[in-house]
C-alpha cells in the first residue's frame, strides 16, 4: 500500500467520490470455502462437493456469496488505511449484490470508492462502494454499499 492510500479521518469529506483503494489479490481455495460452510453450516453442494459441482454450469465449486461479501475487511485491509481512529465499527449495508460466481481457485481483490462521509459526534459514518473483481472476468463478483463508523482517537495520556 503506497502513502497514496494513507487518509486522515477529518480529510475524509474532501474525498467523497474517490476511489480509497485496491487491494491485494488473495486465491479462494477450497479450503476456504469448506472453512465458511463449516463455520456457517451451508453445506450446499455447489460449494462443497468436488465432484457433484463438476456436472454443474459451472463446471467446479463455487464460493458462497457471503464468503465472498465476508472478504471486505480483509480485502480493505490491504486496499487503504484511515490513520488517528480509536474505534470501528460496521454499521450495516445499503446494498448488497453477486452478479458472477466465484470458481474454486479464483483470484479476487477489492476496489474501494468513498461514497459519502457523514460527521458524527467524535467521528464519521462512511458510506463506501466495496467492488470485488475475480482475475480475468469482466464482470464483479460481489458491489455491497458498506456503512462504517470511524471515531477518532482519544489520548489516555494523563496531564
């Protein structure tokens, strides 16, 4: 991540319509989506059994939707850095679409863009287009409009 994608919480009205961030490809392998359908209990075929989902469209399987929307703090992680916040909190979601499949052994990233900045008391509600592309499609595989809370950060420094 270059200082490019290094923002203050108070310059973060003047970025509105601006793109925070692309993060590092990351590979979604079997392993992880056995992980999530552990983890979550949807054990639906298309996700976890090879051979089945072979005979599929899709001709392998596929990652959950929501293992691919559970991507975003990673992803973001990677993609820009708000400096001097004490406290962050997801706040909930606006909006939430997959428009294409996540193949096993997929390579996907997420871009970032600021779409609005709403000040708080003590800090900002962000409101932010999370687009998740796969490696070599033309299509996204995940647009959610995430809603954070950012508060900035208190010294406990005693004077």
């Amino acid at each position: 991540m270059s200082d490019a994608n290094i923002f203050h919480l108070e310059e973060l009205p003047q970025r509105v319509g601006g793109v925070l961030g692309i993060s590092q490809w990351i590979v979604i392998d079997q392993a992880k989506i056995d992980a999530f359908a552990g983890a979550t209990g949807d054990r639906q075929w298309i996700h976890v059994d090879s051979a089945r989902a072979a005979a599929s469209p899709f001709g392998t399987t596929i990652a959950h939707g929501f293992l691919t929307l559970s991507l975003l703090p990673l992803l973001s992680s990677t993609a820009f850095t708000i400096v001097n916040v004490g406290t962050a909190i997801n706040y909930g979601l606006n909006r939430v679409r997959f428009p294409a499949p996540v193949p096993v052994g997929s390579r996907v990233r997420g871009r970032f863009e600021l779409l609005a900045c709403e000040t708080l008391a003590g800090g900002m509600q962000l409101t932010i287009k999370a687009t998740i592309e796969r490696e070599g499609s033309d299509r996204p595989v995940c647009v959610a409009e995430t809603l954070s809370r950012r508060f900035a950060s208190v010294s406990t420094d005693a004077k």
